[in-house]
C-alpha cells in the first residue's frame, strides 16, 4: 500500500540543549497542510589523470532543512522564532526577542503495516511567516535547518487539538491605534538569517547553527479609499501595527509590529475593478502575546 498524506503526523518538542532530541516530541503544531523535508548528503566527485569518469564520490555534508505549513490555533512557534516565551499562569502566553534561539525536534512519521519515522533533532527556525487573506484561513508556514536526522520504525500518532483554527473575519489590523476597515490581506515574515557552521570535529553534520541578523518583513493589501497609507509611505514616517484575532471560545493572539517604514508602494488600477494599494514595510521589532479561552 501506498503511504499517503492521511498516513502521517509532524509533531515537535523543545530541547533543553542543541541537539539533544527532546524527550517528548509530541506536541500538535496546528493543523498541517504540508511537511516538506529536504536531506542532502552533498556529494563530492572526483576526477583524476586517466579517466574523463568521475573516479570516486563521496558523502560532502550532510545538511538536513524543510518547512512546514499550517493552519493556526496558537503561536507557540513563536517561541523559536523570537527566542523567549514567559507563561503568566494565567491564561496570558507571551513572546519577545532573545538573541540565542531555542532549539526544537521534529518527528515526522507515517504510520501503516511498517512505521517510518524521521525525527530531526537540533531545529532551528530560520524564517515564520504568518499570512491572512480575505476569506481564508489564518495560516503560518516555518522554514528551518537541522542538525541531524534519525530514522525508526516506531511512532505515535499525535492527539489533536480540537480548537478551532483563526479565520480572517476574526482579525482586526490597527496602525497607530486605528483599525483599518479594508485590509484585503497581510503577511508578516520573521526571518533569523540562520547559518550552519561546520567544524573539524568528526563529524559531516553542523557544529551548530548560528543566529544572524533579524528581519521583519510586514507586506498589507488595502482596499485604496484614503491616502492614509500613502502619507506614511512617501514622509517615511515611523508607524506601529497590531494584528490581532479573536476566536468564538475567547482565544485571542496579538501581535505587536513596532518601528514600521513603507518601503514601497502600489496602487493596482483597472478598468474593472476597485482600485488596491499594497505596501511592503520593514519593522525594528516584534512581540506576540496569545491569550488562552
């Protein structure tokens, strides 16, 4: 039998050192539309007087690195892509920047007459991007880069979280305090600018995975009907936004972009349509706090 996407699980756990598989790597990420790993044994070929044929190949580096994209019902993530998570007790989770980030394990497993199961150990986040459009789905996609990859034969499937997902009309955006009516769309990228470091220490896998500098990349689409955006966009002047959603059961995620500039600006015209203004901004920071029901 073939194994197919029904057939599988991703799940993950925190690491209390890098590249310490986690004890437990169990945890619901949300509900996932895709697992897309990438292993690569980097091979070497060498050629050599007498023969226009390579005259042996061999294992380089191995560097192990993916995403994963799904629907959101929290942001624990945020923890490994910011680098702190602070839990009051109270039902109020928050996230802020640290300059060394947590390190994670993934185990990805399809589960049929033989198990196979990849577990990736010593994860870093490199890039989280969260998107909201109109009519769809708050969804989240992680970019990360590994240490290591071990294979078994034995999983367990996850237990799910039965809370509902965030969807658009469940979302509010301010800038400056003001809620903005006709956003059509947002994307918010956090990016670490990760790099692997490699080291003569016997081993082809990376020493370790160092943080680079921090991005934030804020991109919105508003439906065009003042020149609010505009203004800010062509005085360059500073701006602060928050994206926030309540859910039915009284979740709520906030996240604080603060520091903004628009880089850049369109207005999309057409003979049939009404006219969008989208603009991309960068941002000096990011906090995110997630309140449970």
């Amino acid at each position: 039998m073939a194994y197919h996407g029904h057939d599988s699980y991703v799940t993950y756990g925190k690491e209390t050192s890098f590249g310490q598989k986690a004890a437990a790597p169990t945890n619901w990420i949300g509900i996932v539309q895709s697992f897309s790993p990438e292993e690569s044994n980097n091979l070497q070929s060498q050629y050599g007087l007498g023969s226009r044929n390579i005259m042996q190949s061999k294992i380089g580096t191995k560097t192990y690195e993916g995403s994963v994209e799904y629907l959101v019902q929290d942001i624990d993530l945020f923890e490994f892509v910011l680098g702190s998570k602070t839990d009051d007790g109270a039902g109020t989770i928050t996230y802020n920047e640290a300059n060394d980030l947590p390190s994670m394990t993934f185990a990805s497993g399809f589960l049929g007459a033989t198990d196979f199961i990849r577990t990736y150990v010593g994860c870093k986040l490199d890039t989280l991007t969260l998107t909201a459009e109109k009519e769809e789905a708050l969804t989240a996609e992680a970019e990360f880069i590994a240490k290591d990859m071990e294979v078994g034969t034995s999983g367990t499937a996850p237990v799910a979280d039965t809370s509902s997902y965030f969807s658009f009309y469940e979302g509010k955006v301010t800038i400056n305090g003001v809620e903005q009516a006709l956003v059509e769309q947002f994307e918010l990228e956090i990016s670490n600018n990760l790099e692997g470091l490699f080291a003569i220490n016997g081993e082809m896998t990376v020493a370790r995975i160092q943080e680079g500098n921090r991005e934030y990349a804020l991109t919105m689409d508003f439906i065009f009907e003042d020149v609010a955006q505009f203004d800010l966009w062509q005085s360059g002047a500073e701006f602060d936004a928050e994206l926030k959603f309540v859910a039915p059961d009284g979740r709520e995620l906030t996240i604080s972009v603060a520091g903004c500039k628009y880089d850049s600006n369109e207005i999309e015209l057409g003979n049939e349509d009404y006219a969008v203004q989208s603009l991309e901004a960068i941002a000096r920071s990011v906090t995110a706090t997630f309140k449970t029901a």
